[in-house]
C-alpha cells in the first residue's frame, strides 16, 4: 500500500521542476498581387490606415505592420492574438480596403505532452484567394488579383 501511495505521488510531480512552454507559432500576413508577386502595401495598392480584423463575433484584434528585415520593402501584417484562439474554429475578416476582404478559418490546439505545453495549427483555410504557408519564413503568402 505504501509503495503504491509512493508511485502515485512521485507520477503526479514529474514535472514539478520543469517547465517547458512553447508559445503558439505567429504566421505574418503578406498581401501580394497574383499576376505580378509584387506586395500590395510596399506598392501603394493597399493603405495600412484602412486594415482592420474582426472575428466572426465583431471583437476587433490588434494589428501591427512590419517591413522585411531582407532589404526587400515587403510589408507584411502581424495579428499576435488570433494564434492564441484555441479549442474551436474561428473565422476572421481582414478588411484591406472597402472592397477586399479576406476571410481566415484558422483552429489552433493547446496540446500537453512529456511535460510541454505547445500549440499546433489543426487547420488554416483563406478564401476566396489562393494562398501560401511558408513555415520556414513564418509567412502566410495571399494572393490577390489587382
């Protein structure tokens, strides 16, 4: 009986002193043309005044714009709190101008293994436009007729 309390409490704590957290990945959104490639906020297509994200509910999310550190003038949006929207599917509405809205359907999972808490994307969908997800540069590449 006592060894069995012992193994309980000692499977219980095993992670205790270990902490290991692994924050959900942060994918930037860079709106391009599809026929050129050319990024439509570096070339004037888009204003940066007139982007707002809302899910599916009216909650607005904060946005910030940011150049490529490559030399190349892209612009591309970072939204660092829909990543962090777990356990359903979300649909959100990025609004580029009047008339271009790009709708994401994104499902995070908070996941808890060998003592780690970490986040996976279970599905990422954008419509009506193509799209690219570009893991090893953290860019979700949109591509829009202009």
């Amino acid at each position: 009986m006592a060894l069995l309390i012992i193994s309980t409490f000692y499977s219980c704590n095993k992670c205790k002193n270990y902490d290991c957290f692994t924050p959900p990945p942060s994918y930037a959104f860079e709106f391009v043309d599809s026929l050129t490639g050319k990024n439509l906020y570096s070339n004037h297509t888009f204003d940066m005044e007139n982007f707002t994200a809302k899910s599916e509910f009216g909650q607005v999310f904060e946005s910030k714009f940011d150049t490529l550190k490559d030399g190349s003038g892209r612009i591309v949006v970072i939204l660092p709190y829909i990543w962090w929207q777990t356990g359903s599917l979300y649909d959100y509405d990025l609004q580029l101008d009047t008339s271009t809205i790009v709708t994401l359907s994104l499902e995070m999972t908070e996941k808890y293994e060998k003592c780690c808490t970490f986040f996976d994307i279970k599905s990422l969908n954008i419509k009506p436009y193509a799209y690219e997800l570009q893991r090893d540069s953290g860019i979700v590449k949109v591509f829009i007729r202009r």
